[in-house]
C-alpha cells in the first residue's frame, strides 16, 4: 500500500511517498537525504516525538522552567507525559540540561531543563 | 554624558549575535540594554524545538538556543549587559536614553545598533467583527501566559491564522488539554511550515480550514462561539456556507510588525506599510552609524538566519567606527 508521507526531521519538509505492507516500511521516496528514510520507518513502524513542555517551579526567578525529553518518546505515551509533568515541581536552581525527572515514565528518557534558573531571592 | 564606542538595544538572538560579532572585530566597549530581567527576546517563550539546525546542527528549543549565546555574552568582559533597562529615546546624535530600575540614565554613543525585535499584528489590525468579549488573545501573548506564566488562556480554543506561531500554539494548547477545534486560514496554503501543519495539527486531530474566514466572534462578557465561512478566489464569503463553532477562546496569529520607536524618533526613514527601516541593504539604516538587525530590520522565519545577519551588523558597526576587518594573516607573523 503506497501513500504520502510529509518529512518533519526538518524545515525543509519533503513530501516523500512510502510503501508499507501495514506495519513495516517496504519502500519510500521523494526524501532530500537519508533521515527522511529513517523518519519513515520509525514513523510507520513506531512513531516518536520530542516532548516539550514547561514544568511549575517554586521559589526560582520564573514560575514555570521549560523542559524536553532527552530523546524522542513514543507519540501515544504523550500525553501521558504531560499528565506526569504536571505532578512535578522543582524548588532548587538548576543548570541548562540538568535532570529533572531521570527515566521518565520508565520509558529510559529523562526529562531536562532546558534553561538555567537561579532562585528567586535577588529579584 | 557618558560615551560607549556601541551601544546595542535588545538582547534577543539579534543583540546578542551582533554584540559578540562586533567585539571579535575589535569593538572594545560594548553596553547591551534589554528591557526584560533576561536576555533571550522572544526565545525564552518558544519552549518547542526546531532552533539552531543551521546555526548549530543540531534541533534546539528557543530557551537552549538563547542560553548558549548568554553564556558567551555573559563571558565577554567588553560586553556590559543592562538588564531592566528599557531605551526610551534616541536622537541623530546617537544620544539614547534609558530607563532602569530607579533611574532615568542617558550616553551618547558612537554608534547603535537596534535589534529590538517585532510585536505581534493584533485583530485590531485585521478587522474581526463582533462583539469584543473576553477570551481574544494574540497567539504570542497566549504562548507567554501558558509557558512562562503557567496559565491557560480557556478550555476550547480556535486559532485565526495559520502561520507558525498559531500552529505551534495548537499543539501547545492541545498538549495541555484545551480542545483545539480549528485552525481558520484565508488563503488556500498555510503560512507555516509544512512540518508544523503535520506534528502540530495532524497529530493532534486538528482541523485546518484554508480558504476559509471568521466571520464574527459572538458573547457578551466572553466568548461563546465564532461564526465561520468559506470564501472564493476573489475571498468574496460563499453564500450558505457559513457554520459556528462554539469555543470560549480565540487565538489570533496574525503576523509580527517591526518594533522601530527609537528608529523614528532619530528621525530615520521608515517603511510606512512595513515599519521597517529604508536603507540599500539589510541592517542599515537612514543614520549613518545607527544600523537595526534581527526582527527590528525586517520579520524573519528562521532564528538561524537572525542570528547571521545580525552577526553582520555587529561587523558593519566595527568598521564604521573605523575598526572592522583584523590585519592580514603576515602582519601578525612579522
Ligand atoms: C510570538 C513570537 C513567536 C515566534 N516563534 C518563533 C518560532 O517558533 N520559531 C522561530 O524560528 N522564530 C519564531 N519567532 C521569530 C523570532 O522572533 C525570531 O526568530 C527571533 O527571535 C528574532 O530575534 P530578535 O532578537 O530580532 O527579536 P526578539 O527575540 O524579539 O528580541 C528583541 C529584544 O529586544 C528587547 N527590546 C525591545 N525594545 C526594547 C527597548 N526599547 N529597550 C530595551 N530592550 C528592548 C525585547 O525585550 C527583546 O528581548 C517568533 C516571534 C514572535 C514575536
Ligand atoms: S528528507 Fe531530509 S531534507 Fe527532507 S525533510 Fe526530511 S530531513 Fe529534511
């Protein structure tokens, strides 16, 4: 079965058109370089996003400190995440890329600060 | 009145890129005014990824990409950063005044360089009729409520305009359990990229109506619903085809407009439809030695090509105060 399939690894968004026998890629092209190929097969056989969100802080310079997950996570344990998000504050300062919740959802990606954030005191 | 050899307003990717480009060719005193208690400009609330794929090869969100140019900001000796300190006046002779906390501070400066960013088009700029209840916001306002306020701006939502910012908001909202129920467009593509059209809307289950308007928005003290219709090539609305959509939130993503108060008040030569300033090519302006970069100069997609271009103004900078390009390589072996 063929069907198009946009790339989204990056800006330039190639319309590509892959081929699956359902639940594994047979065939894909349209793609400007290799990830496109990659994106397809991930995306056909187990597709994944990067989780970006901010987190409620307490006692730091900014009420809420912006977040990622580490890798990719599956894109139906999304909102998932978000739900886990919401139960986590942080009280301490933090560096850019620090550790916020470490194997989060045991899904083996931490979840990091994407910011540095100094306690709320001098302001 | 105190003198500085540059003194750049904003410190957004734009300031930031063009500070540390005019110290490496040689600018020896550099004072960096930003209005907000952090540098970073608009970044800080663009917590998604997709920065720095040019830049730094690698997919960064708007906090990273800010933050690695803090950190060279913040190691520069020659760059004095002045946060809370909002410009507020600048004349031909490069005169500029600013507001910090407790003072009013003014230096007369050999050169400046704007990089002050845009704000966004509000529905005032582009006539929604109706009512005008509660629950309309710009969709750049909403992302700073939601990421760095940590509030949400309703329960349903609809977004006027589809260009990146408004996509980007979809999915955020969406993400953070606000029903998103459509996305309206006028024109017949969106305005964003194709990638956010997929992971922001399609994702998500989202609906795009392209060709499509927001005819009214309807409640008294907020918003209880919009009315929507198609419209044809000539956007003349097509008879019987309106519907509504109840929601209690309108986000509207119009477009960005240059911020260029400081640039008009110099008495430079503004572009009165796109507020940006008239000059032969990009940065510079009507001022000999006031140069804008970034946002201010002209509404740029991409933070990578901000941060190159404004790189170049900071070299434009040097070498109008008779610094710019370093000796030749066999100067420096002799
Ligand atoms: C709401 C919004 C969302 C965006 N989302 C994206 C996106 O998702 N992806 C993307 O690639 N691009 C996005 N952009 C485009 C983005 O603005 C540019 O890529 C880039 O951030 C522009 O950098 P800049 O430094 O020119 O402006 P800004 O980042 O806006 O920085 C301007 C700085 O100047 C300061 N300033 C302004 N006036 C004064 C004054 N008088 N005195 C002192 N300081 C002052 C401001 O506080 C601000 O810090 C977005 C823009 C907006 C407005
Ligand atoms: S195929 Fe390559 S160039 Fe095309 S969108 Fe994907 S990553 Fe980008």
């Amino acid at each position: 079965m063929k069907r198009p399939m946009t790339c989204i690894a990056c800006p330039q968004g190639c319309f590509m058109e892959v081929e699956t026998d359902g639940s594994r890629l047979i065939g894909v092209s349209g793609h400007k370089c290799s990830r496109g190929a990659a994106y397809a097969r991930q995306e056909i056989e187990a597709p994944v996003r990067t989780l970006t969100t901010s987190v409620l802080t307490r006692g730091l310079e900014l009420k809420m400190l912006p977040v990622r997950s580490s890798k990719p996570i599956p894109k139906e344990k999304l909102f998932a995440a978000m739900d886990a998000v919401k139960l986590i504050t942080v009280t301490s300062p933090v560096k850019a890329g620090a550790v916020v919740a470490a194997d989060f959802l045991g899904l083996g990606v931490d979840l990091v600060a994407c910011r540095e954030l100094g306690s709320g005191l001098d302001s | 009145m105190k003198e500085r050899e540059l003194v750049i307003v904003g410190g957004g990717p734009a300031g930031m890129a063009a500070a540390l480009a005019a110290r490496a060719s040689g600018v020896g005193d550099v004072l960096l005014l930003e209005r907000d208690q952090h540098l970073g400009g608009i970044l800080n609330q663009c917590i998604h990824p997709g920065f720095g794929l040019h830049h730094f090869k690698a997919e960064l969100t708007g906090p990273e990409y800010a933050g690695r140019f803090a950190d060279l900001v913040g190691r520069d000796r020659g760059i004095e950063v002045s946060l809370r300190s909002f410009a507020v006046g600048l004349n031909r002779e490069k005169e500029l005044s600013y507001l910090r906390p407790g003072a009013l501070e003014e230096v007369k400066a050999r050169s400046v360089i704007l990089a002050t960013g845009c704000r966004e088009r509000t529905r005032e700029m582009i006539p929604i009729p109706g009512s005008r209840p509660a629950g309309v916001y710009p969709a750049g306002l909403a992302q700073k409520m939601v990421n760095l306020e940590g509030w949400l701006p309703g329960r349903e939502a609809v977004i006027v305009g589809s260009g990146d910012i408004g996509l980007i908001m979809a999915r955020r909202l969406a993400l953070e359990g606000v029903k998103v129920k459509a996305v309206i467009e006028l024109q017949k593509v969106s305005r964003g990229l194709v990638r956010n059209v997929v992971q922001c809307l399609e994702d998500f289950g989202i609906p795009l109506y392209l060709r499509h308007r927001v005819s009214l928005i309807h409640g008294r003290d907020r918003v209880e619903k919009v009315d929507v219709v198609k419209v044809d090539e000539e956007f003349r609305d097509v008879p019987g085809s309106g519907f509504s959509i109840p929601c209690d939130t309108v986000l509207v993503s119009v477009g960005l407009i240059p911020e260029n108060e400081l640039l008009e008040m110099a008495g430079a030569e503004i572009d009165r439809e796109k507020n940006t300033p008239v000059a032969p090519s990009v940065n510079l302006t009507s001022i000999p030695g006031v140069f804008a970069c970034g946002n201010a100069c002209k509404v740029y997609d991409l933070v990578d090509w901000v941060t190159r271009d404004s790189e170049l103004a900071g070299r434009l900078a040097a070498e109008y105060l008779g610094l710019g390009k370093p000796p030749p390589a066999r100067d420096a072996s002799e």
